[in-house]
C-alpha cells in the first residue's frame, strides 16, 4: 500500500502523573494502521495497551496526560483538535470495544436505543424510523435473530457474548473508519470467544474498518490480524506482519512470550517462563527495559536504550542484539 | 485397580436451591453438579475442562465437602467422605489442598507470609516454634521464594509471586491429593509458565495426586494425563489427553477444542461455531443438555439423557451418536 497509512503514531509519550512518581504508561511509541488492516497490539497487564488506545481517542483520565508526539489520523494530527472536533471522531470516525461489555452499557436503557444514541450524534439522521431501521438492520448484522424485538431487551437480559455484540454494533453503527477493539473477548467464554472474533472477521470484510486489536491473546492475534506490535513496558519491542513475527521472532521477549503459551496442536512442549516480573513503569529499568529478565543480556542493553531496527522489510525489532552487522 | 484409585466419586449432585417470591419460597434449583461418576488414581492428574458455570468449582468444593453434595459418594483412599463427622474430615483434610483462582482474595490481607504458610501447620499439629519456622523456610524455597519474604504481607507480592505463596500453603500439610482450582487463570502469560512448571515439578517429586480445574484447554493439555469435559453440571467425555485431543468424540468437545485459537498464523483450521450460548443450569434442557447447539441433534436428544459409555478404551463419551 503506497498511501499514506490511515493512522499514524508518532513518538507518542502519555504519562500517569501520581503521588507516588510519574508513571511512564507508554514511553514513545510508533505505530501505523494502514487502511482496511488489522493490527494486533500485544503484551502483558500493565504495559500500556490500553493506554495507547485510549489516548488515539484522547479520552486518557486524569492524572495521565499525553506529553509529547503525534496522532495522525487520515492527514490530522488527533492532538491538536479542540474538543468539539474530537467529539465528531470519537465513536464516528474512529470507535472502540471494550473489554467488559457489562460496564460499559448503561443498565437503565435499552439496547436499541443505546445504539440509535450512536447514529443520532454522528449521522444527522433525525427520524426516528429511519434510525430504527438502521440500528435493526445493525442488529441483524452482528447476529441478533429478532432484531425488531430484541432492540427493547435491557443488557441485564442478555448474556456476556451477546452484549459484546451489542457493543460491536455501536461500534460499528457510524461506520468508523478504525475499529480499536480492547480486549474484545477476554471476558468470554472459548466457544463465544470464537463467535465473535468470526463476527469482527466477517464484518471486517464488509466495512473494510481497520481494526486496531489490543490483547494478551497471542493465539487471538495470529487469528485474526495482518500486522502485530509487541509491547514491553510502555514501549514497542517489534514490529512487523503476523506471519514474520511468529514464525521469526526477533526481540528475545516475543520468543519468551511464544514459549510460554501452552498450545493444544503440540505435544510434549516444554513451556519456558520468564524470570522475574514486570518492572514498575515509575522507575523503569534504564536502556533496554526488557534487559533484567533477557537471556541475552549484554552490557550495553543496561545503558543505551535500543533503537529501531529492519532486520527484514517491514520487519522491525528494538534490540541491541540486531546492531548494524551483527546479525 | 481399586488399590490404585485414590479418589472416586459416585453419582454425585448438588443441587442450589433458588428462592423467590414473597416468602422465598425454593422456586427451582440450580443444577450446578448433576449425577458425575469419574476416580483419580493415585500418582495422576486428572483435568476438569469447561465454560464457565458449567459446575467445575462446585464439584472441587463438593470432593472437599467445603460445600455439601446433594447426593453420591465422595471416596477418598477408603473413606466416604459425605459419611464423616465434622472432626474426622478434619483429619483428613490434611491430606486434600487446595489452590484457589485468585490468590490476592485467598490470602489474608493481614497475615504475614509466615503467617499463612504456617497456619495450617499449626493446625494440624505438624511442627511448632523453630521447627515450624524451618518448614516455612523449606516451603518458600521450594516454590522459588526466599525466606527472607517470611514476615512481607501479600500485598508487597506480585500476582505470580501470591500464587506461589497459595501453593507453599497448600503443601505444607504434606498432602497427598491437591485440587488447583484455575491456578493460572488470573495470571499473565510469562508468569503463567512458570506457575505451571513449578506445580509439574511440585508434583513430580512428592508423587501428588491432582485434579486440575481450568477454562483453558491448552493450559490442561499441557499439565494432565487424562481430562474430563463438563457441559452444565455433566461429564460428557473423558479420556487420556492425547486421545481428546487427536480424536475428539463428543460434538461439544469437538467445537471446545476447534475453538482455541492457535498461536501460529500459518495453521488455518476448520472452524466449529457453536451456536447461542450455554443455557441456565436452573432449567437444562431436557435429554442431552447439548442437543439445543449440537449440530447432530436428533429426536432422540431431546428425550433421553445419554451415559456415559466407553467407545474405546479409557475413552468415554456421554453421546446418542455413539450408543
């Protein structure tokens, strides 16, 4: 794809101000999202995930703030819109799912008129058959089977998977150019977990959304996405296509991380765990932050931080163990 | 055989009442645990798989009478379990652990690490004073913690590191027989494969018998010899782990297995999408719980609650298609 890429991150620092110390949730980052792909952003708890998700909508709660960098979203850099502008982006343009369907509808309402909400703000359709009808046919989409009746149930009435696609359908009622799905099936059940991600894939195909898909899931990823960044505290650690990543991994922590996965389709594996835990993002470890718990530790890992290197094309790894002529 | 088998359990149910009405009157019940029949044998580990609410805790809360069956038989080395008075379970408590999901919640916020690893020493009258104190320190160090870590409280630990505070507890009775209740499930990934690896190797050497409860299909492959398959409160497979997994028989274990997303992009598989969701336990569907999302249903289904019947050996299977 020779266009430029729908959304573009650039030397994104967004930081947690505390009383305990400046919690750096994610220390400059880059990212890309080309138009109609799916990138999966992996990593563990607490290592900025949501945090990147957050601040491309720039709905990060206080204390946090986003420091320094660039947003670019389709040629506009997302930071230096006032909140109005915003607002007509966040959830038209640009939409998210979050992790746990269950908080995040409103009780009180019902479903139906949770997503006319939606299309109300964001598609200047003021009849209300005409948005009836559009949040049905929505309905219908992401797997509702009686769609005129179901858009009176409350979400109390409906079970985990079921209100996921109800979220999904607000997600998906503006036609949003990017899809930031957080966490999507987490609170899911595997059988469910494969109902939807089905669901996202097909509709996917249909919308030709990007969809920039946050989890732990290292299997949900290789499922589903094109592209795939690996991040280590609050920061990236490799990036490239899904099929490079896993087959070649570079960085030691997404080898660590693919060895640690139990997998049903290998017999007698021998999972190997990493050592030690996830460092605090207040006092992070200095250069390399991965460089306490890596095998392959060198001197220089603890006193520069890595920089950015295509070891392949579009194939990127932070990690002094690729330093020019090394590899 | 019967000398070998530590653990078997008969027909066992539990039932949760369900009030409602003005007077809270019982209303319906919860069929949390419905007429399961497998045993552990002495040495093995034994996975319990399934969605949730599919009665896997009940029935581990039921094997340590921590919740009272309904009916059947809980036989341990000998010992109707339901039949015991309160002081005789007490005694062989000591020989059943158990690790729960969460260890933050399982820990008592208050008590130092000593503490707890040395409560049910104490208890049990295992050890005092000095002596007590050295088996908590050979306890820390065998799940990887120092014992300079005695007097910290649980919160100064990480996730994994709680855990493994969970599972010194556990053992420090000498059990014989530990259930591990989704040890891993609130863990991340990197942390996870150590959890595992330290109760493999746990297990290992102290010959324990185990029966190992989790969600994960992948995580039970990768620590049990055989498994069994709960579908709302029933078993409806069970068999050595290689054979689940190269020939699954049961239509839901079928879809459970094909719905496990695989780390590896280059390997596409056909895909079984169950249809809706699993019914509430309180009113199961009649016949085969499975036949409303059983692509294979027939009249039959609907009718008759199949058995469990063994197809080949060790291989068991609850299915109509199979009679």
């Amino acid at each position: 794809m020779s266009s430029s890429p729908l959304l573009s991150i650039r030397g994104l620092k967004t930081y947690f101000f505390t009383e305990d110390g400046v919690v750096r949730a994610v220390d400059y980052i880059d990212l890309d999202v080309n138009r109609s792909e799916i990138v999966g952003l992996v990593g563990e708890s607490g290592c900025g995930k949501s945090t990147v998700a957050l601040s491309i909508l720039r709905l990060i709660p206080y204390p946090g703030k986003i420091v320094s960098g660039e947003i670019i979203f389709d040629g506009i850099n997302l930071l230096t819109l006032n909140e109005d502008e915003m607002r007509k982006i966040r959830g038209g343009r640009i939409s998210i799912i979050f992790q746990n369907p269950q908080t995040s509808l409103n009780p009180v309402f019902k479903i139906g008129y949770q997503i006319a909400e939606a299309v109300k703000l964001h598609q200047k359709i003021s009849k209300n058959e005409e948005i009836r009808e559009r949040v049905i046919n929505i309905l219908e989409k992401v797997g509702f089977s009686d769609p005129e009746r179901q858009f009176e149930l409350f979400p109390h009435e409906l079970s985990g998977g079921m209100q996921q696609r109800v979220m999904i359908a607000m997600a998906l009622s503006c036609r949003p150019d990017l899809l930031i799905a957080d966490e999507p099936t987490t609170s899911l059940d595997v059988t469910i977990q494969a109902q939807i991600l089905e669901l996202m894939k097909n509709l996917q195909k249909e919308f030709k959304s990007s969809i920039l898909l946050i989890t732990h899931n290292m299997g949900v990823v290789a499922e589903l996405c094109d592209k795939v960044a690996v991040m280590y505290a609050g920061k990236i650690v490799e990036y490239g296509d899904i099929i490079a990543v896993f087959k070649n991994p570079l960085h030691p922590y997404t080898k660590a991380l693919l060895q640690s996965v139990p997998r049903i389709d290998v017999e007698e594996q021998k999972l190997e765990g990493i050592p030690g835990t996830v460092p605090s993002l207040i006092n992070p470890p200095s250069g390399c932050r991965f460089h306490p718990r890596c095998k392959y530790f060198m001197k220089v890992c603890k006193e520069k931080k890595p920089s950015k290197f295509e070891v392949e094309k579009n194939h990127f790894v932070y990690c002094h163990l690729f330093e020019k002529g090394k590899f | 055989m019967s000398n070998d088998v530590l653990l078997e359990v008969k027909s066992l149910k539990k039932y949760f009442p369900v009030r409602g009405g003005v007077f809270l009157r019982t209303v319906g019940y919860v069929h949390a645990v419905d007429d399961v029949s497998f045993y552990v044998t002495r040495g093995e580990t034994v996975g319990v798989v399934g969605e949730s609410g599919c009665g896997k805790t009940t029935l581990a809360r039921c094997i340590l009478m921590l919740t009272k069956p309904t009916s059947g038989e809980v036989i341990y080395d000998g010992h109707n379990l339901i039949k015991m008075s309160k002081k005789q379970l007490r005694n062989i408590r000591k020989e059943m652990s158990i690790i729960f999901q969460d260890p933050f919640s399982s820990l008592n916020p208050r008590m130092t690490v000593a503490d707890i690893i040395g409560e049910p020493i104490e208890f049990h009258r295992i050890a005092r004073g000095r002596q007590k104190k050295e088996r908590i320190k050979e306890l820390l160090e065998m799940v990887g913690l120092s014992p300079y870590h005695m007097y910290r409280y649980p919160h100064e630990f990480s996730g994994g590191q709680q855990q493994r505070i969970a599972i010194a507890r556990a053992l420090s009775t000498n059990p014989r027989f530990i259930i591990a209740d989704e040890p891993v499930a609130s863990l991340d990934v990197s942390i996870r494969a150590g959890i595992l690896n330290l109760l493999k190797d746990l297990k290992r050497k102290f010959n324990l018998t185990c029966l190992f409860i989790s969600h994960d299909l992948s995580v039970i492959n990768y620590m049990c010899d055989r498994i069994m398959v709960m579908y709302l409160g029933k078993i409806v497979e069970t068999a050595k782990s290689r054979d689940l997994f190269k020939d699954p028989l049961h239509p839901y274990t079928k879809a459970l297995i094909s719905s496990i997303p695989i780390p590896d992009p280059t390997v596409r598989r056909e895909r079984i999408i169950l249809p809706g969701t699993v019914p509430s336990p309180i009113n199961p569907p009649s016949g085969c719980r499975f036949h409303p999302r059983c692509m294979h249903a027939f009249e039959k289904c609907k009718t008759t609650s199949p058995k469990l019947i063994e197809v080949k050996k060790d291989h068991f299977v609850a299915c109509h298609l199979y009679a």
